[in-house]
C-alpha cells in the first residue's frame, strides 16, 4: 500500500508517466535482488499495479516520433551546412536506424563499400562519473549487417578522407581500420553517445526544428520509411537489432497497420 501510494503521489506530483514507469521498474528490481538474496520473503511489487498515464497525459506512441519525409529531407539539407562529422553522423542514423550507441562504436574496419554494409558489432555506453564502456550488443541479434545507400557511401567516403587528413595534421599518423569512425578528438576512444545527443539539438535549434523530437527520432524515422517502402516486420527486426520481431510491432503497429490499409485500398481499387 505505502508503495501504491508513492507511486501515485509521484504522478499527482507532476511527473511525467514514463517517469513514474521507471521508477515503478527501479524498485521492483531492488526488491527483486533482496528476494533473492533471501532478506525479505517476497517482492512485494508482485501485488503493485504498474502505474497507468494519467488521464490528461497523452502517449505518443513510438512510431509517432518519427520525421516525416518532408522533415527528413529538410533536416538533411540543414545537416549538410554543419561540419562533415556530424552530417555524417545525421545521415548514417537516419539512412540504416543505428542507435547512438552503435553508431559510437562503429570502426573503420566494420564498413564495407564494395557490398554497402556496416558490421554492427559493438555498443558503447558512458554512465556519469564512470568511464566511457565498449561492450558487444545487448542481444544477439544486436550483433548484425546493415546496408547503406550509394550516396551514404559517398558521404562516408569523404568523411574518411577529412579523417585521414585530421590525424595526419594533427597526430602525424594515417587513418588505420581499428580507427573509431566517430572518435573523440585527440583520443583513441569513441565519441560519447550523449555528445551527439547535444549537438543535434543544436543543430535543430540553429535551424527552427521541433525540440521535442531527438537523435533517437532518426531511428524512428529510418524504420518507418522502411515499413512504408514494404519491408516486413521480420527485415525490419532484424535491420534495427531488435531481440525479438513482436517488439518491432508492439513499436511500429501503428506504421504496419497504415501500410495494409494502403496495400488493401491497391487491392480493392
């Protein structure tokens, strides 16, 4: 009861739902740990409701968040005014549905443009106070190929030329393929997730964008182009590393749904 309480003190209080949902799963996990580690005899969050939004608080759902085409295209063109780096950055999210993390820990020697893919094979992660983390993907199917457009290909081909010429300049050495492909200046450590977190945000002010959408809208955005293009939900789990196909429809419903009324209008006119 006093943890019901909490939780809906916390709601009344102001917070936002997804908020409220974190720390509902914070306490079960605390909770968790000492059942099992035999100090109380149960969790007590097994008889707690997981809090529901509040009636004036409206989900958007995550198929929502993504830009519209015509958002995307303008993005891209006002991504082509800011330093090569970041159109690169911009470009690659919004061309494969790469998470920050994945993006950070990409290398040169995961790209390969004779067959436009990319090697995702490592996630980096950066806690406050705590070093910067490089560690394999959450799940198996994290560890997987995506494939590139011709003129991403381009854009990463020039950004390895501006590279090589950085660290030449700089650092008196060649571009070698163990080289992070986003890489911290001066450093050989990967660029920190949260850093592009900042400058997108940046560049959508400079440029009169929405600032309630994020880096993370460039996936959305990426997977509901794919859906729209006809990709079924087994290609689209697999491109955007999803554990699980029903966790790529329980996100994108909305977006599938909306390509088989399209398809069923095709059919019936």
């Amino acid at each position: 009861a006093m943890i019901s309480k909490l939780l809906i003190d916390f709601q009344r209080a102001g917070y936002a739902h997804a908020t409220t949902v974190k720390l509902y799963n914070i306490l079960n996990g605390i909770f968790e740990m000492a059942f099992l580690d035999d100090s109380i005899p149960m969790n007590p969050m097994l008889k707690v409701k997981r809090p529901a939004p509040r009636k004036d608080e409206q989900l958007k759902e995550e198929s929502d968040k993504a830009y519209t085409v015509q958002e995307l295209s303008y993005i891209l063109s006002c991504a082509a005014q800011e330093p090569l780096q970041w159109q690169t950055y911009i470009s690659l999210a919004a061309d494969t549905g790469l998470r920050r993390g994945e993006c950070c820990g990409l290398k040169w020697k995961d790209v390969d443009f004779s067959e436009k893919s990319i090697h995702i094979c490592r996630n980096v992660v950066k806690v406050t106070g705590e070093d910067i983390l490089v560690k394999e993907p959450k799940t198996a199917a994290g560890d997987r190929y995506v494939y590139f457009s011709l003129e991403m290909a381009s854009l990463l081909k020039e950004y390895r030329s501006f590279c090589q010429g950085e660290l030449v300049l700089h650092e008196g050495r060649s571009l070698t393929p163990e080289d992070y492909i986003f890489r911290r200046h001066g450093a050989d450590l990967p660029m920190t997730p949260s850093t592009f977190t900042w400058r997108f945000k940046l560049i959508l002010k400079k440029h009169n964008l929405p600032l309630d959408l994020n880096v993370h809208s460039l996936r959305h955005t990426a997977a509901s182009l794919m859906i729209s293009g006809g990709a079924d939900v087994a290609t689209v789990s697999g491109i955007l590393g999803h554990a699980q196909v029903s966790t790529t429809l329980d996100i994108y419903t909305h977006a599938f749904d909306e390509k088989k009324r399209e398809v069923s209008a095709q059919m019936q006119g």
